[in-house]
C-alpha cells in the first residue's frame, strides 16, 4: 500500500464507529483522547445515512462483507475509512502510538500526563501487531533518552516559532535542526530540568542565530 503519514486534528470532529464490543470501545477510548466527536452504531444497523457529516469512519465488525460496504458508501462520500484489523477495506491505516508522558504537579500530589510529543509506528496495513511489538520495544528505549524535560523544550522550540511567524519572518530559512543539536549539546535540559524557562528559550534563541 502506498501510504501517506498524517496527524489528524479531530477535536470536535464527528467519527463514526460501526460496531459494538471489546474492539470498538478500545477504538472510541483512542478516539475520545483525540476529543472527537464520537457516533456509535450498531453493525446490523447500520446504514449509509450515518456517514453524513462525518469526518472519519472506524469499521469495528469483524465482518469483512459489512466492512467493504462501510468502505463503498465512505469512498463514495469522500470520508476517510478505517476497518480494523481488514486493510482491504482501509483508505487510513491507524498506526501504533507512542506519546511522551510529562509531569504534572498539584498541591496534592505529582501525577503523569499525556503531552503532545507523539511517534507512530506504521507497517502500511501489513501487520499492527508487528507494529505495536515496535512500538513497545522503542518504548523502552525512548524512556532512557527522551526525558519528560523534551515535552517542555517542544513548548519553547514551538513558542519561539510563534514569535517568528508573528513578526512575519519566515521560519523556513532558519536552520533549526543545527539549533536542536546546539541546544542539547549545551545546558537546555538541565535548565528546564531546574525550572529555568526563561534562561532555556535565550538559549535557544541564541542556537538558533548562531
């Protein structure tokens, strides 16, 4: 399969799930972390109406015959269509999903996040259980080298890139993958690491023109 990767902003965004059970719930708790819009409908009654409105479609039936149908009436309407574990019948593969986890603190205790620094490991369709073994292998790997301070040094890289595109400089000419490596070879993370935000951005704002 030929495949495009992307990231969806589904925040408020209509989703359809066809089918109920252990697979479909699974599939709207992924969906309700994305804050989408969730439509649930049973597989035997569904009905090609349902696709109105609807941004993507998640077939969770098991039954391939329904699953082409689903794929037919959305190809027809121009609605992204995932049929889980049938790639026959997917136009969007949903790829396994590894997203940083980041400190929050609270009066009453330090609890974990979700932050928005996400990897995807995709096999175009072929095998999600493959991927989702991956995904768990770089887990660990991911932990020993991306700390939770990285979720923080991507709030100052993107406030950094806000400024510029404010001031109506383009970012584009900046040579920002010298300045990440700058940053981090020097002291940033140690920085934020000891709550020293504002010091952090002037060191990479300094990278960033060097």
């Amino acid at each position: 399969m030929s495949s495009y990767p992307i990231v969806l902003n589904l925040k408020n965004r209509k989703v359809l799930v066809v089918g109920e059970g252990k697979l479909a719930d699974q599939k709207i708790e992924e969906l309700k972390k994305a804050k989408g819009n969730i439509v649930q409908v049973p597989a035997d009654k569904y009905k090609a109406t349902d696709l109105e409105g609807k941004w993507l479609v998640v077939a969770a039936t098991k039954d391939s015959e329904l699953n082409k149908k689903i794929y037919n009436d959305a190809e027809a309407a121009h609605i992204w269509v995932n049929a889980v574990d049938d790639p026959s019948n997917c136009s969007a593969i949903l790829p396994a999903r590894l997203r940083l986890e980041v400190l929050e603190e609270s009066e009453a205790q330090e609890s974990k996040a979700e932050g928005e620094l996400l990897i995807t490991i995709s096999t175009s369709g072929l095998s999600p259980a493959f991927a989702s073994w991956l995904r768990r292998r770089l887990e660990k790997e991911v932990a020993k080298e991306i700390t939770p301070e990285f979720e923080q040094f991507l709030k100052i890289v993107a406030e950094v890139r806000a400024e510029y595109q404010k001031s109506n400089t383009s970012t584009e000419l900046l040579d920002w993958q010298t300045a990440l490596d700058l940053a981090v070879e020097g002291n940033i993370l140690n920085l934020i690491r000891d709550g020293k935000l504002k010091e952090a951005k002037v060191i990479f704002e300094k990278c960033l023109l060097s």
